[in-house]
C-alpha cells in the first residue's frame, strides 16, 4: 500500500492534536459530555490546550445562538428570546464563568489586600459585590441581545453570539498567559499555564473567526470598534489584577470571558 506523504501525515497529526485540545478545552469550560478517548494521552496539559478555547466557544454557544436566530426570525419578543438565549448559554456551562465574575467582585470589593481579596475569592458563598456584578452581567447581555434581535437579521444575531463567544474564549487564554498565578494552588495552578504560542493561536483564532464570521453580516465599524473594545477591556482587567492580587486565579480567568462577552455585544448593540 502506498504511503502518504511525511507533509500530509503531519498535517493530519496536527489536527488530531487540534481536535484533541478542542474537546479537552469543551470538558474544561462547559457541561457538554465529551468521550474519554480524548483523554487517554495525560501528557498535554489543560494550558497547552487552551489554544483551542475559542473553537470550544463556538461548539458551547451554538444551540444558544440557533435558538435566539430561529425564534428571531418567527418575531418572538426581543426580551424573552434574548433571556431565553442566556439561559440556554449558562446551562451549557454551567455558570462556570459567571461564578468566576461573582467571586472576582467579592474578593476585589471586599479585599482591602491581596491575601484577603484571594481568601474571599475561595470562599463558595456569594456576596454583595458578586451579587451585584452577576445581575449587572445578566441584565447588560440580555439588553444588548434584544438590542440586536430587533435591528439584526437573524444571521446577524447568529453570528454575532458565536463571533462573541469565540473571542472571549480567545481572551480568556490572553490573561491566563499574561499573569502568574496569584496563589500557589487552585484550578489554574493544576491545569498549567498557557505559554506565548498557545496565546497567539487562541487570539489568531478569536479574533480571525470573529473577523471572517462577521463581516458578511455585521458592519465593519460596529464590529471593529467592538473587537478593539473587547481586547482594550482585557488588558485593562489584565491591570487591574496585578494591582489587586499580583496575578490571575481561575475566577479572573472566567470573569475575564464575562467583561469581554458584555462589552463586545453592548458593543455592537450600541453601534449597530
């Protein structure tokens, strides 16, 4: 039998590998099953996977933005679709990154220093900051969502959740490489650190899906000036977090995917 070429046998490699990280990355930030097979080579690290983060964040926010674009287009209420879209988003992940915002809030509100802020971050019960932020968090997505379920085709709110979804899984990796661990254990300690390759591939994919998915549909300026202001966000938290704990946790790792999903799409909701 004739063999394939060293090229091709290495480009089906790299996307087995590709694959691998993608359905990884899909367990590590959603509830969806994924099967063990993906699991059986131990010897890439959650880290190294999170180049794939953005292409997870397509698969996850997939029946979510079906859904918003099917009842879009028989005229449901802006309102209840947009609240329907959300509900259906969070239990996909399991609300894994809004309690990230949540415990950020407590632990940066209530944390006059670096050791308290972390110790009211591990604490599991919910406070007065993180209340607030995830009820700021639902009602601005919710808002921004019907904003555009009532000037958008329904393509165009299709692709404006996937193309959000994408990019902030992107940036997720962005300040999870950017930072050094804020404690010495933790979710984000045990999964590595992602290095500067992983980081460039999660952005290239991010912004380049956001990019190729959008034009088509959304105008250019909406959805540049709303790509810049999502990346501007994050180096900003980025900031922000090594001023508050010196560093990232898992909690800022989600809150970040939170900050740039409510900028981005208030951010086309107000310039589209």
């Amino acid at each position: 039998m004739r063999q394939a070429p060293p090229q091709l046998l290495e480009r089906r490699l790299r996307a087995g590998d590709f694959l691998t990280d993608m359905m990884r990355a899909l367990s590590f930030l959603s509830r969806i099953p994924v099967h063990d097979i993906f699991f059986e080579n131990e010897h890439r690290t959650m880290g190294e996977s999170a180049r794939a983060f953005p292409a997870a964040g397509l698969l996850i926010a997939l029946p979510s933005a079906l859904v918003a674009a099917l009842l879009a287009h028989f005229h449901a209420d802006a309102l209840l679709t947009a609240a329907i879209t959300l509900a259906i988003a969070t239990l996909m992940t399991g609300a894994l990154h809004e309690d990230g915002l949540a415990d950020t809030a407590d632990g940066f509100g209530g944390g006059r220093d670096k050791h308290r802020a972390l110790e009211i971050m591990k604490d599991s019960r919910i406070g007065t900051y993180g209340a607030i932020a995830l009820t700021l968090s639902f009602l601005v997505r919710t808002a921004a969502i019907a904003a555009l379920i009532r000037e958008a085709s329904p393509l165009a709110i299709f692709v404006a959740l996937l193309a959000t979804a994408c990019l902030s899984r992107g940036l997720m990796v962005w300040h999870w490489q950017a930072l050094s661990p804020a404690r010495d254990g933790g979710v984000a300690v045990s999964a590595g650190q992602p290095g500067e390759r992983e980081r460039n591939t999660a952005l290239i994919f991010g912004l380049g899906i956001a990019i190729l998915f959008g034009l088509p549909f959304l105008q250019l300026v909406p959805l540049g000036l709303a790509l810049i202001a999502a990346c501007v966000a994050t180096h900003l938290f980025n900031r922000f977090c090594l001023r508050k704990i010196e560093g990232h946790t898992g909690d800022t790792i989600g809150a970040t995917q939170q900050i740039t999903e409510i900028v981005m799409l208030a951010g086309l909701a107000l310039i589209a």
